[in-house]
C-alpha cells in the first residue's frame, strides 16, 4: 500500500521597515543623510545621554496618517510610545522607541494580483520607531565597527496578517507597499541603502490545520529576489524536517545569498523578551479628525488609481499598467512621452523593452534619455523617417550619448530610404541574382518574399522602408 505524503500550507507574514524621508531624526534634529562619514550625525539625545529629553518630529506623524490612509487602515486618534528593550552594540540607549500597544496605525489592508488573481491582505498595525545604528564585522580581523549615523532615524514598520501564501504573494505584497510608499514621498524605497527592509515569518502546518506551525524569521534580505529567494529555501527546509518527523525549532535565520540558504542567528524572541513599557519621555500622541482630513485632501494619485486610469485614458491592456504604475517615477516618464508626441501604446512597448532592459537595476532618473526625446524618436518612426530595427540601433546611441534622436540618424547617415527610385535598382538586382528563388515565387510559394526583403535590408543596412521594398518585389517579380 502507497503512503500518502502530507501536504503543507505555507503561512507568511511580513515585517516592513520603512526609513522616513524626512531631514532629520525622529527625535532629535540630526541631519538623515545617507553617506556621512561614520558616526558624525549623531548628538546626545540620539545617542541616549543622560539628562537628554526626545522631542517628537511631526513630520514623522504626518506620513503615518499617509500611510495608513493608503492602505485603508484605521487611524488611532490616541497613541503611545514604548521602550522596547534589549542590549546590542548598535543600540547605544539600551532600549529602542517604538510603539506596542497603542499604535498610531491600526487595522487595513492592501490588495495584491498573482496570476491574475487578486487577494487583500491584512495589515496588523503600522507603528512609529527610532532605528538603530549599523555594525560592520571585519572580514580579517575579529572586530567589528560601530556607526550611530542611523541611530535615531525615523522608521514605520508595517506588520501585515499572515495571509500569504506562497513566495510569490509576498513578492508581489512587497512590491505594492513599496510602491505606495514611493507615490506617497515618504520613503526613497533604496532596499541597498537599507531604507526599505523586510523580515518573513513563515511557518508551515497540515492542509486543514487551524493551528499554525512553528515560526521562524528571515532577516538580511535587501531585494526582491532575496526575499522569495529565501523564502522558498525556508519552505524546503521546514517541509523536509516535518516529513522526516522532525520539528522546526523557532529562531531568526539569515539569508545568504551566497550560499544561497539560511543560517541560524540567534533564538527568536517574543514581545514579553523585550519588556516593553511605556516610554516615560514622551507625551501620548492626540490626533484630531481634521488633521485626518487635511493629510487625506493632499494624498496623490496611488498605484491601483493611477493603473485603471491608464487603461481608461491610454486603451492600454492591464499588463502594460500594471508594469509602468510599479514605479511612480516610470508612470510619470510614460505619461510625459505621451504628453510630448509618443502614440501610448508604442511608447509603453519601448519603455517596458528597450527602456527598463538598458536601465536593469537603475533608477529611472539615471536614465540620459528624456520623454521628449524619446517621443521625437517614435514619431520618427511613425513618419517612416526609420524602421522599427534602426530605431532600437537609435535607441542605444541616445543612452549612451543623450543625444537627441535626429543628431544621431544624420550623424550615422541612418535615415530610411523611401525613394523608389533608389531601391528598384537594388530590387531588379536581388531577382536577377537569385533566379530559383523569384521562381518558386511565381509558382505560389510566396513565403519566399521575406527572403528577398531580407536581401535588400542587408545591402541598404537595414535602411530600406520595408512596406515599399515587398511592394516594388511583388511589382518586378509579377513582370
């Protein structure tokens, strides 16, 4: 008799910190800039000196209210700071500021699309806090290096439900909140730099199962990729320890990307290890309905907004929205191409192609190629000036070059030749040349006019207007 194997649910939520951009700390007036030298933003409240008293930024508050009214959440009119308590290196103050109990954010969610399915997810809380510092270990020697710059600098960690089910569901939870955060301004998004980072709990049971698993933490993921990377190696790891009758031991794991597998941290540790109590210098935080109101009034147009008015106002197909909403400043290049000349629909197939694939990893703003010139570039195309091939060839030079289109097709003598007169020559040419072929033509086989078309691009370097060399073709090989 066959034994069945038990199957496993996967069970998933995320921990997003969000670094804040705003100019200074959270709680004191340091300077937020990424890139100082070490340890040179830094003054005695941020460092936890004695005597010294935290002052809460605004601007730290404001963009909660943002956030949470993005993400359809309630708003808690009464919040409170805590002491969240543990010792370590980059921690000066022996404690971090942070949120328990009375969040400023509470309940909402945010909807997600995996293979044309869409799905809400929950969001727990999203709360306020201080980072901590960055400890850099020597490769050589055994020591490790302190810099306080980060200590101090605002976060909103955003704790969702555990209502993913799979690597790519939280992939694609991950990429909406980032984009939110970016349409809102409030984060710079830079997983690199370590303003956008994410910890997964993930826990797997028995399909049917109420109870959840074992959980354990994935900290050290800084891109997309780590984090389903990750978490399809924990799946692996947790199922195969479970069918061979073995427990999953509750720990923070790291991701090496390297190695491509997890590695043990430390114990994980639950909410009573921190013993957290309310933070004793600062005051509860009071919202009003109308402050509510007035950060509402200003929120920009968000990601789903803006992917539905680009089907509507453009005839775009959803995939094409989807892709250039992902990042507010790639809609904001789309719509400007189109504002400036660019048929929609041309200009959305050159972004999505040739635009993102010389771009890979780079901003959007690193790009030498502006909506304008890119417009004047598909325009050229439209008016027959250059073919489709040329205009990628076109496309490369102004990369590289940010020359505008028209320099470069005069400069590398790349306009398209549409004179009938200088291609019939050609055309009588490649006939007379390839008599087997303009036979198998005329007895029907007239598949064999991409060949002579081909002919012809090779011999004007791809400078011939193809929709005139087939016509010049059918005319000479039907004489």
């Amino acid at each position: 008799m066959k034994l069945k194997v038990m199957e496993y649910e996967t069970i998933i939520g995320l921990e997003i910190h969000a670094q804040l951009k705003t100019n200074s700390k959270i709680f004191c007036g340091c300077s937020t800039a990424f890139g100082a030298p070490p340890n040179t933003n830094t003054c005695p409240i941020c460092l936890g000196l004695p005597g010294v008293l935290p002052v809460l930024n605004q601007k730290v508050v404001e963009f909660a209210i943002k956030l949470g009214l993005a993400t359809n959440s309630n708003i808690n009119k009464f919040s409170q700071f805590a002491r969240k308590n543990y010792f370590y290196p980059d921690l000066p103050k022996g404690y971090q500021t942070s949120q328990f109990d009375l969040p400023i954010v509470g309940q909402g969610n945010v909807e997600i699309e995996v293979d044309g399915q869409k799905k809400k997810i929950g969001i727990t809380r999203i709360h306020m806090e201080e980072d901590a510092g960055k400890l850099t270990h020597d490769e050589v020697e055994p020591v490790s290096y302190i810099d306080l710059n980060r200590t101090g600098t605002p976060l909103l960690e955003i704790v969702s439900e555990p209502d993913l089910r799979s690597p790519a569901e939280a992939s694609a939870y991950l990429k909406k909140l980032h984009a939110i955060l970016r349409y809102l301004d409030i984060c710079d998004g830079n997983m690199q730099e370590g303003s956008f980072r994410c910890d997964a709990n993930i826990s797997l049971r028995p399909y049917g199962q109420t109870a959840f698993g074992t959980r354990t933490e994935l900290k050290n993921m800084n891109s997309f990729r780590h984090v389903e990377s990750a978490l399809e190696y924990e799946i692996r790891r947790q199922r195969d320890l479970l069918l061979e009758g073995e427990s999953v031991v509750q720990e923070t794991l790291l991701w090496n990307p390297d190695k491509n597998c997890t590695e043990s941290m430390r114990g994980k540790e639950d909410a009573h290890d921190y013993r957290y109590f309310p933070c004793p210098d600062l005051v509860p935080i009071a919202i009003s309905e109308e402050w509510i109101e007035e950060v509402r009034s200003g929120l920009p147009e968000l990601p789903d907004q803006r992917k539905t008015r680009l089907v509507d106002q453009y005839g775009l197909p959803n995939y094409d929205a989807v892709i250039l909403t992902a990042d507010r400043q790639l809609a904001d290049y789309f719509e400007e191409t189109v504002s400036a000349g660019g048929k929609a629909k041309k200009a959305a197939n050159l972004i999505m192609t040739e635009l993102l694939r010389e771009l890979k990893e780079r901003a959007i703003t690193e790009c030498r190629v502006r909506p304008h010139q890119l417009a004047a570039l598909l325009m050229m195309v439209e008016e027959k000036s250059i073919n489709g091939k040329i205009a990628k060839t076109v496309f490369q030079s102004m990369m590289e070059s940010g020359k505008d289109p028209m320099v470069i097709v005069k400069e590398q003598n790349l306009l398209q030749v549409s004179d009938e007169g200088e291609l019939v020559a050609l055309v009588r040419q490649i006939i007379y040349s390839h008599p087997q072929q303009a036979e198998d033509y005329r007895n029907g086989k007239t598949k064999i006019m991409a060949f002579f078309v081909g002919q012809l691009m090779q011999r004007t370097k791809g400078k011939a207007n193809p929709n005139i060399a087939n016509e010049l073709f059918v005319r000479e090989l039907a004489g």
